[in-house]
C-alpha cells in the first residue's frame, strides 16, 4: 500500500508538500491507518494528513509494456506533427512504440491503483 501525506518540508521546488510512504497495511481504524514499511517498525498515521492512498497491482512485464510503448508512440507523434514528411513520420512513430514495448519489457515497473483512504 502506498499512502501520500502533507509534509512540512517541500521535496521538490514545484512540487506541493507531500511525502509518499510505502509498507504492508496493518491495520485501518477509524481514526488511524497503520502501515509497516519495509526494514522498519510500524507506523502509525493520522488519517487527516493522508491525502491519496494506492494499493500496488505488482510488477507486469506487458501492463509496462504497453504504457511505456503507447507513451513513446505519443512522444514520437508530438516530435513529428511540426514536419511535412510523412514517410519518415511513420517511421520514426513505429520505432518509438517498438522502442518503448522493448523498454517497458525489459524494465517492467510497479503499477499502482488509487483507492479511498
């Protein structure tokens, strides 16, 4: 389970206030959620500060797969609007969806699902 909470320091300087924590769900009270992040004792937090929480979908080599491919296909499209050869234009759009399935294969990522706190 991923948990986002108010921080009271800015990680990034656009960013908003936040901090991300990531553990093995305890328990839930009414008042409390209580997670276990990994090599740490548990932790208990406040459900007033908890903004957004996730609950992971694991690791697929083809759910990467096909965001990364779709993105890189975007990418390309966008970096190929502005030019008047279409023939390379497809080209250059098929290698991007090609390179991003390859990518998002060989580095598959961690997908994560938003649920109410």
């Amino acid at each position: 389970m991923q948990i986002t909470i108010t921080d009271s320091l800015r990680q990034e300087p656009i960013l908003a206030a936040r901090q991300r924590i990531i553990g093995s769900l305890i328990r839930a009270t009414s008042d409390s959620i209580w997670l276990q992040p990994m090599g740490s004792g548990p932790l208990a937090v406040s459900r007033t500060a908890v903004r957004g929480t996730s609950a992971s979908l694991g690791i697929s080599r083809a759910r990467s797969a096909v965001s990364v491919g779709v993105q890189a296909g975007l990418l390309a499209l966008a970096s190929q609007l502005a030019r008047d050869r279409n023939d390379i234009s497809i080209g250059v759009i098929g290698a991007g969806v090609g390179l991003g399935f390859s990518l998002g294969a060989i580095f598959p990522f961690e997908h994560w699902r938003r649920i109410k706190p």
